[in-house]
C-alpha cells in the first residue's frame, strides 16, 4: 500500500502528537500462559504507537450441549455486559460473517477508523458462541480476521498482531513482508 506523502505525513505527525488508543472487549478470561506470553509482547511493540488496553468481560456458563435458547441467552448476557461498559466508542466487531481484508487493507482500514473515531478506537471480541445481535447492532463497523475458526482467547493474540503490523505498514517500517 502507498500512501500520498501528505497522508503518510499527517498520520505520522498525528500518532506522535496526539495518542491514539485502542481498547479490546474480550469475553473471558486468558488461561493458557502461552497465550498471556504472546499478548504481553504484542501490548509491549504497540507502546510506540497506541495506548492499548484489554477490558475482559465475564463470559456466561453454558451447560454440555447447549440449545439454540441457551446460547442466545449466553451471547445477550454477554453482550448486556459489554455494552454497559461502552461510552462512545468507536466499535469494530470480529465477525466470521463480514469481510476478511489483507494486512495492507486492514492497515487502511485501521487508518481510516481513526479519522472517524477521533484518537481512540474499540474492538469487540465474543465468547465461544460470537457476539449477541444487540452488540452487532452496536458496532460502528465489523470485519472477519479469517474464515477460519479460532479458540476466541487465541483471537486476542491474532488481533493484536495484525494491530502491530497495521502500524508498521502505515509506518513503512520492516516487518510486514
């Protein structure tokens, strides 16, 4: 992706000047500590370049084998306790359903986001079941990191990441390739 010379200087001028921030909704909390490894290092390599913040959210219990009834009740108590939690943020939900960018595109996307949410933007992880209806409805923008399925405490990790390399694409900094 190549930025015109005026963008590139604006967004670079504006990320030193005026922090950006991010925060992440997850549903859940992280167990495995090579995952809290993994999400520490990538917290750590977003410092120069966005306050980042992780706000975990309690998930629902869900008995064995649960019933359509039960897992819309999961996904919209969930959901009830993010959206408690939002003030105006500027929403991206993770959705296996919308559409899945490519590191530049994601980069670009990132970029634009923050032009229409001001310094700070939010994303939306859900639970093992994805988000309720009245959380999608509250987000001011969706995409999918893939179409594959990830364990949604691996999601962390993988956004971050693709964060990080947002930044260093938009930066014209190795790492990317």
């Amino acid at each position: 992706i190549i930025l015109p010379i005026w963008e590139f200087l604006f967004l670079f001028l504006w990320c030193r000047m005026y922090s950006m921030n991010i925060k992440i909704y997850c549903i859940g909390k992280i167990k495995e500590q090579y995952l809290k490894d993994g999400i520490a290092e990538y917290l750590k390599r977003l410092l120069p370049y966005a306050k980042t913040e992780i706000i975990e959210v309690m998930d629902s219990k869900v008995k064995d084998n649960p019933n359509d009834f039960d897992i819309t009740k999961a996904k919209n108590e969930e959901g009830e306790r993010v959206l408690k939690l939002l003030k105006n943020d500027y929403l991206i939900g993770l959705d296996l359903n919308k559409k899945e960018p490519t590191s530049e595109e994601f980069a670009e996307f990132i970029q634009q986001k923050f032009v229409e949410g001001g310094s700070s933007i939010s994303f939306v992880i859900g639970g093992s079941y994805g988000l309720s209806e009245s959380l999608k409805k509250r987000c001011n923008s969706s995409i999918s990191l893939s179409k594959l399925t990830y364990l949604h405490q691996m999601t962390r990790l993988i956004l971050l990441e693709q964060i990080y390399r947002a930044f260093k694409i938009l930066n014209n900094e190795t790492y990317h390739k």
